[in-house]
C-alpha cells in the first residue's frame, strides 16, 4: 500500500473507521473489503484484488475497521465489527454504485452477516473462517447460507478454518479452491504452485465473478 492512495475517514458507532479507494476509471461495481481480525488492508488477497479489479471495471474499497484505525492489537466482538461496517456503508453507497460486500476471515463473516440488510449486491467471502481450526463442531456455515446474496467463497486448499471439501452442499454460492494455500493463502516454498500464482488465482476468480454481476 502506498500513502498516494485516496481515503475516507468515516465515524461509525464503533469508533472512526478508514476507506481506502482503488478507483476503476469508468466504475460499474463497487467491491468494498474488510480485513480480518490477525491483520489489515495489507492482506497479500486484498492488495491483489484492489489492485487487479480496477482494469476490469470495478471499484475497490478496502474498509480498515475502528480497532485498526485505533492502533488496537485485538479485534472486538461480532456485533462491534458489524457496527464498525454499517457505519461505512453510506459513504461506499455514496458512490453510486452496486456495493459488493466482501472481506477475509473475519471480514467475511462480517459482509455476510450484513448483506441482506445493507442491500449488498453480493458477497466475496475470502478465507471464511468455516469452524475454529480443530473444531468443526463450531460450525459457521449458518453465516454463509443466510447471506442471502450471490456469494463467491475463495478457499485455501490448506485452511485449519476450512477446508473446501468441509463447505456444506446445496448453499447458493460458489466456492474456488486456491491449492496448497493456508488461511493467509499463503503456499509452501514445496508447492507445485507459486505463491504469485496462487495470488492470481484469486484475482482472476473474483475478476471472472464480478464480470457476471449485474452492474
């Protein structure tokens, strides 16, 4: 991330929240993304998609929650990260725009928690956090399938949170497996699979997906 980039300083019930624009020059969509709760907008996934999807007609937002802005180590409770997000919303709507909801780990569950109440266009779920690693009783499956929006979930082949084959069938959205990755999708140095790669491999997907969105 560079300092040139635009931002928007935007006070929410849960504290003053950070929009960080990655403008398309003729913008149909509006992707914005939320970070998860072990880091911020620097995510390889986020940097990688805000910084392909503008060719492709779609505006990136990259929304830094409260806690972040704050210099905070520790992500809140759900319903604080949820306020933190409605509170963003109006200046992403601003725009004119579909909002696409989206975020990784945390930030995904946030968009899709939200979705149908903030009229989100669709979900982009990246590394959605499906159980606690070693827990898969803890199940959050229910905040998947209650988006109630088009939903795109980009998984790492190797993610403690959830692997693909764990996801249940029959929800409505699509799920794209990115090899060997871990949660950060991060791939080992052994992969058949470079991690510049697999980092494409999550930008052409969501790049292909948002290409069928309405907009």
């Amino acid at each position: 991330m560079t300092h040139a980039e635009p931002f928007d300083i935007v006070e929410t019930d849960a504290g003053t929240a950070r929009i960080t624009w990655h403008p398309a020059r003729e913008p149909r969509l509006l992707l914005a993304l939320g970070h998860g709760a072990g880091g911020g907008i620097e995510a390889r996934d986020l940097r990688g998609i805000a910084a392909a999807l503008p060719a492709h007609g779609v505006s990136v937002a990259l929304v830094e929650q409260p806690w972040r802005v704050a210099g905070k180590k520790v992500a809140p409770a759900p319903r604080t990260l949820d306020a933190g997000w409605r509170g963003s919303w109006s200046a992403l709507e601003k725009r004119g725009l579909p909002v696409v909801a989206g975020g990784r780990s945390a930030g995904a569950r946030v968009a899709c928690r939200t979705a149908a109440e903030l009229g989100a266009a669709a979900v982009l779920a990246l590394s959605f956090p499906l159980h606690p690693p070693g827990r898969p009783e803890k199940s959050r499956a229910d905040e998947l399938l209650g988006a109630g929006v088009p939903t795109l979930v980009v998984q790492g082949g190797n993610d403690p949170f959830g692997r693909p084959a764990e996801f249940p069938d029959g929800g409505a959205y699509e799920l794209v497996e990115v090899p060997y990755a871990d949660h950060g999708f991060a791939v080992p140095k052994r992969a058949e699979l470079g991690q510049d790669e697999a980092v494409k491999r999550i930008t052409d997907a969501v790049t292909r997906w948002a290409g069928m969105l309405g907009g």
